[in-house]
C-alpha cells in the first residue's frame, strides 16, 4: 500500500506582497476566463456548421472540436 504525505504551510505576507499576489490572481483569472469564453464561442461554430453539414447547405465541417 503506497503512502501519500501532505504538508501544510500557512504564509503571512506584508502589505507589498499581498498587493502583488493579488495581481497576479486577478491576471491568471482574467486569462483564464477569457480563453474559456472563446471556446465556448468555438464550440457554438462548431455546432452550428455541424448543422448546416446535415442540412446540406455545407460539404464538410472545418471547425474542429478541439481545444485551444
């Protein structure tokens, strides 16, 4: 049976660093949200030229269903 440690730390950073951490969180969210927001957008295309393949109004589906 194979064990699995954890650690635990708790930091206390002043003002400056608070400043800076909070930043960077806001930055990566922002990031994060907007490259989920065009894939949302991609699949939509996606969906919708699947459509128009069925109907026949397209001979094939470009729009890949991948991730970015």
């Amino acid at each position: 049976m194979q064990v699995k440690k954890a650690y635990k730390f708790r930091i206390y950073p002043n003002q400056k660093q608070m400043v800076f951490i909070n930043k960077t969180m806001g930055c990566s969210r922002l990031v994060y949200n907007y490259f989920v927001g065009k894939q949302k957008e991609k699949d939509a295309y996606w969906y919708i030229v699947n459509e128009m393949v069925q109907n026949g109004q397209l001979t094939k589906n470009n729009w890949k269903g991948e991730f970015f």
